[in-house]
C-alpha cells in the first residue's frame, strides 16, 4: 500500500476524537499519528491504538490533575 501524507491521521485533541494506548498508557498526544485512510476510505488505527471511551471534558480534567507545573491558589 503506498500511503500519502495527507491520508495520515493525527491525534487533535478538542477537535475530533480522543484516542488512547491499548496498553493503558493514556491519551495519545496531540500531534501523535494514530492511523491512516485506506484506499476505500476508512479509518485504520494503527494496532496500539483504540478511540477512547472517554470525552474530551474527561482528559481535559485528567491533563489538569496530572499537570506538576499547575498552581494551587487558596
């Protein structure tokens, strides 16, 4: 199969679907290529990747509390 640039998927946080790793790594980073389009126009994710089955309102809490450069106020 020759892939082109353009049939790449990115991950796009806030924009699309959230992705993760299978192997419970968490969300796939913004930017990172989760699969591709195949020549009948469907989604392949590569194999370590599956679409979340959380929304973005759940990571963009997680990325809060896991977030060390976060400050507390009183």
């Amino acid at each position: 199969m020759k892939l082109n640039s353009t049939d790449i998927i990115y991950s796009e946080h806030g924009v699309d679907e959230c992705f993760e790793f299978k192997n419970g790594q968490g969300r796939v980073p913004e930017g990172d290529a989760v699969g591709f389009i195949d020549k009948d126009q469907n989604i392949v994710l590569f194999n370590d990747i599956v679409f979340s089955k959380y929304d973005h309102s759940y990571w963009d809490n997680y990325d809060l509390e896991q977030d060390d450069k976060r400050l507390f106020l009183p």
